[in-house]
C-alpha cells in the first residue's frame, strides 16, 4: 500500500512539566485535535492489480452483433476490418471505488492490404465515451481485465455455435 499525504502529520513536542489545567495542556490538546484532523486527510491508494487478459465487447454496426473478445496482453486479434492489440490492463483492488482502464492499439486493415493505426490510446470501462474508438462499421469497449487461472490463456475468442432445432411435423 502506498501513503499519500497533503500535509505533514505530526504531534508536536511538550515539556514533561505542563500544569493541568493550564495554557500548556490547552496548547497541547489543541495540537493534538489539529493533529488529528491534519491525519484524517492523508488518504490510503492500494496499488492497481496488473492482469494479463483484457477483456472487451465489440459491435458490429451492420449486423447488429456484439462479440466479447478476451484478448492477452500484447498479442492480437483480428475483428472484422480491425486488429485490437492490448498493451496494458489495470484493475482497482476491491477494497477500492471501481476503476478499469486499458492501454490498447487498434488497427484497420485497408482493401488494398494496407494498415494504418485507428486508435492508440487509453480507454476505461466506467467511462467508454471519454476515449472511444470511431468507425462507421465497428465499435470496441473496454468490459473488463482478468487474470487467468493457473496461467492458461485461450489466445482466440470462442466462437459462437448456433443451435439448429428440427421442426417436426406431425403425422396422423
């Protein structure tokens, strides 16, 4: 845990032979209760839980489909015309007020075979309109960071199977 102050928290020293009562033990008390107030404003910032994994939500406007990517940190994944590469994934602990960010760099893939760099930049899943990526086709938030379990990472994102249900008619 790291300790940030905005002022100096002390007690200040008194002599041992301070009358009861007196201007000394008011002096000594009203220190004290400043002391005590300066203390209550240093604030307590546990540090951010690095994770591996990013997690996000993408849209595409066309088909009106959104698909959760769960991407490791540093490598790719192609959506669409994009490629979204994570950097960096921060979460709060719990003890703390929620906050999400991500550290990403999105790709377009061009017709001729061509990139160029879309977004790069930080964005946060509280906040997904402070830094949002801008296309007419695509749309990519930031949902959430894990960790995961005993180190296995799926580097692809599951597909999505479609269930086929047989209509029956029936014969009499």
């Amino acid at each position: 845990m790291k300790m940030e102050c905005s002022k100096t928290c002390w007690l200040p020293d008194y002599p041992s032979s301070h009358k009861r009562g007196g201007k000394t033990a008011a002096l000594f008390l009203a220190s004290t209760v400043g002391a005590i107030l300066i203390a209550t404003n240093c604030t307590v910032h546990a540090a951010e839980i690095k994770n591996k994994v990013a997690v996000f939500a993408a849209l595409n406007k066309v088909t009106a489909r959104i698909s959760t990517l769960e991407i490791p940190l540093g490598s790719e994944t192609k959506f669409g015309a994009l490629t979204i590469i994570p950097k960096v994934c921060n979460t709060s602990p719990p003890t703390e007020p929620p906050s999400t960010n991500s550290f990403i760099e999105i790709k377009e893939r061009k017709l001729d075979g061509s990139q160029h760099r879309l977004f790069s930049g930080w964005i946060f899943a509280e906040n997904p309109g402070i830094h949002a990526v801008e296309h007419p086709v695509y749309d990519v938030w930031l949902t959430n960071c894990k960790t995961p379990v005993a180190g296995v990472v799926e580097t692809k994102s599951p597909k999505l199977r479609r269930r086929r249900t047989r209509v029956r008619s029936r014969r009499r």
